[in-house]
C-alpha cells in the first residue's frame, strides 16, 4: 500500500535568496548555457554573512579559476584565467578550463587561525603549456585571503607533485577524480586549522604553516576493491586530535594505522558521527552500512545483502516518534533507492526522484535540534518513510549530464538553530537559498560555518 503524503501535503520552502553568480566569473558551453562551476561557501568578509567561491578546472581535474562573490551576487575577488587551455599530454589534444569534474580540492576555513575564514586550494602554476590531467607535478597549494584572494601563503611540496593517478601502472582514474581538502585538528589546539589532501591512493597531512606532518598510501584502489573516495575526519579517543576515516583504514593524528580491513566493495562514502547518544564519534561506511569502534569492531551492521552496493551514507534522527540515530543509505548504487535503518534494523525503503548521477544524499536539520531531520536528494526533501516533505519553488529544471543536478549544502544561514538548503548546479550560474520561512532580521545571530561546510560532503 502506498502511504505517502499527497502532492497537497508537501510543503513548499521558502526561497531566501536566488544568487546570479557574477558574469565575469562565469563561461558558456558548447550549447550557449552560461555557468558557473563548483561552488564552495563560508564568511569570507566577516560580515556575518554566507559568502560564495565558485572555480573551474583546467582539463575539469586541476583548479585553474576562481572568483568570490558575496551573498548579494557583488564580486569580492578573482585569481587565474577561465580560458586557460593547454596541450595534453596524454593525448595531443587540448585541454580547457571547464567546469570541474567532481567536486575538487577547494575549501573555505579559517586555516591561519586568524578568526576570518581563507580559500585553501590546489591550482595549477601559472604559464604551464602543456599537462596531464593524471599527474600533479604542476599543480601547487595556495592559501588566499577570504576577502581580498591576496595570497598569503603557497607552497610546492615534493609529495603533492609526486602524487599522480596511477596504481601498480594502471591509471585508476575514480579514486584520483575525487579529490578533496579536508580540514583537521590533528595538533590539538582546539581548532581545526591542519588539513588532510587525499589524492588517489595518497593521503598527505599538513600543519597551518604547509609542513607535511605525514603521509598515507591507501592499498586499496582499484575499482570496486577501493577506499573511501572522500575520507571523514573527527576526533574518535577524546584526545583532542582527530583521526582519518577512509572507510578501510582509520589514521590516529600523527598518521599511525589505527586499523586496516578490507569490509567490502564499493566504499564510497563515510562518516564520523556519533551513532547514540552516549557514544563517541563512530566510523560510520557505506559499504554494507556498518558502524564501527575506534578499534574497527563492528557495532552495527546491515549487509550486504541490505546493502549490495552503498553509494553513499548520511545520519540523522529521521523520524519524530523516535530518538534513535538512524542511517540512510543509497544501497543499490547509482539508483534512487533509499534505506532508512535505526539500531532495531530497516525501518523504511523507497525510491525517490530520478537524477543523472542519482548522488547527492545529504541529512538537513530542517527542523532544527528538536527534529525530526530531513533527507536530502536532489531536489527535494524526504522524511524517514520517503514522503516528499518540502519542495523548492521556483526552482529551474537541472541541466542534466553527469554533474548536472543540485548539489547541496546544509548550512545556518538564517540565524536560528536551523539549517537552509543552499543549491546549485555546476552547469548553471545561480546560487539558490531556501528556508522554512521568510526570516526575521532580529533572530538573524549571523552565518555559522561548521565542519559540515568546511569538510562538504559532495560527491558524485
């Protein structure tokens, strides 16, 4: 029997702001679509305020552009050129600057430890020819000032540009696409100002000032025998200093194998949250939706007959009549089919809409901290049964195409204890808001920028 709430039921989400991203910043397609590219956001100003990067990537692997913008659409800064094109050399073709593959090795956070948020970025030196999009000998890290993109720190470390895409001689090109910056504390000061740069098989990790503090080599890449493609951070002893979750490994703070164990195919998604109430952070996996220890013991396990291939996982309290922790789970690939499972076992199953890459799972505190939270796939909002709760107005139809849907940030926009829906696809160059209800300026406290967008979660 089909339970769930009728279109009439859905509740439509207020739009808070429709952002065009500036023209300057943006390209045009094959097809005439003006776009943007990837998109990552945070106070860069220290206004109070969400503020937006969006980059394009030379061959759509290797940051090449970007540009800041504040939430009102005004340029605040830009850096690199959007026509930049150089020879392959791999193929003899070209490559272009292009809207980025995959979400890439960009984010926004207070990295000096100044108060005020940076752009922490790979990007390409300047005047190359010609490249390889599967190798990093000409690509270094920068640190830009939020507000003005002055550089305040770079660097060109012998380990970054040594990284490449290859394994055993064979490139292994859906590790290496999914590259990321990940922002830790793994020196304990109580703010996470090091980071973490997964590249294929190779984590690096580095202090505040560029120092390489170590390195990993995930034995684990080939595809589907792989690790996470986006590594979790969070602190699992109570130490003061956070460890890597890669899914088949977890990394103490200063790099040492805390454990190793192959759990199955397709790890593409992890977490590190906590599963109940009294616990400490847990490794939480995709592949057959497991929760384990700091110790790699198995606390929660679904299966892989549940779960034969988990795309990707999220955790949140999804259902009002409890206050139990569940998973959601993309279990069957690059499918909508979702799962809902708390400690008890499955509680729900169903399918929500279609989208090119059917990737994009997030969990939104749409309800604030007395819940019940929200699901999110592109582009509408779940509730733990699969009803379709909140829509978005006034939202154009995605471009379509591998990247071309909305990809989301759950972000505390609006200054109350819950959280807006900020969406955008790559391929179109509007940044749009939506919340529960127009906002009042007197409970607006300001934009507060937390892990969940420093360490974003998008993935294709």
């Amino acid at each position: 029997m089909d339970c769930r709430k009728g279109e009439s039921q859905v509740i439509q989400a207020n739009q808070y702001r429709n952002i065009q991203v500036p023209e300057a910043f943006t390209s045009v397609d094959g097809e005439g679509r003006r776009y943007g590219g990837d998109i990552r956001i945070g106070d860069l100003t220290g206004n109070g305020d969400v503020d937006f990067v969006v980059y394009q990537s030379l061959g759509g692997v290797k940051p090449a552009f970007l540009g800041a913008f504040d939430i009102d659409g005004q340029p605040l800064w830009s850096m690199g050129r959007r026509d930049l094109a150089v020879a392959d050399t791999d193929t003899g073709a070209m490559l272009h600057t292009i809207s980025p593959d995959r979400p890439g090795p960009v984010a926004v956070a207070d990295i000096d430890g100044d108060g005020a948020c940076e752009v922490l970025c790979l990007f390409v030196d300047e005047g190359i020819e010609a490249t390889s999009k599967w190798h990093l000998g000409d690509v270094q890290l920068l640190l830009l000032d939020g507000a003005t993109g002055h550089i305040k720190q770079q660097a060109s470390p012998d380990a970054l540009r040594s990284c490449d895409g290859f394994d055993g001689g064979i490139l292994r090109i859906p590790n290496f696409v999914h590259q990321r910056l990940l922002v830790a504390d793994f020196s304990g000061i109580g703010q996470a100002t090091d980071f973490v740069i997964k590249l294929g098989k190779t984590l690096l990790a580095f202090d505040r000032n560029f120092g390489l503090l170590w390195t990993y080599e995930n034995r684990w890449n080939e595809y589907p025998r792989h690790a996470a493609y986006i590594p979790a951070i969070g602190d699992f002893d109570g130490d003061g200093r956070d460890e890597v979750n890669g899914g088949l490994f977890l990394l103490d703070h200063d790099g040492r194998v805390l454990w190793e164990e192959y759990l199955g195919d397709n790890m593409d998604s992890v977490l590190v949250e906590p599963w109940d109430a009294d616990s400490p952070p847990r490794a939480i996996v995709s592949a057959g939706g497991m929760v384990l220890d700091e110790s790699g013991r198995r606390l929660y396990e679904l299966g892989l007959e549940a779960v034969p291939h988990g795309q990707e996982i999220r955790c949140g309290r999804f259902h009002a009549d409890s206050n139990d922790r569940e998973l959601v789970i993309r279990y069957n690939g690059h499918h909508p089919d979702l799962l809902v499972a708390g400690p008890n076992g499955i509680r729900s199953r169903f399918r929500v809409d279609d989208s090119p890459n059917n990737t994009g799972l997030e969990s939104i505190r749409w309800n604030g901290a007395g819940g019940p939270d929200l699901i999110y796939s592109p582009a509408a909002l779940w509730d733990g049964e699969g009803n379709r709760a909140v829509a978005f107005p006034g939202l154009p139809p995605a471009s379509g195409g591998k990247m071309g849907w909305y990809h989301c940030f759950p972000a505390n926009v609006c200054g109350d204890d819950r959280e807006e829906v900020i969406l955008y696809d790559p391929y179109q160059d509007r940044v749009h808001i939506y919340t529960q209800e127009p906002p009042q300026a007197s409970a607006y406290g300001g934009y507060r920028h937390t892990h969940r967008q420093y360490n974003t979660r998008l993935i294709d």
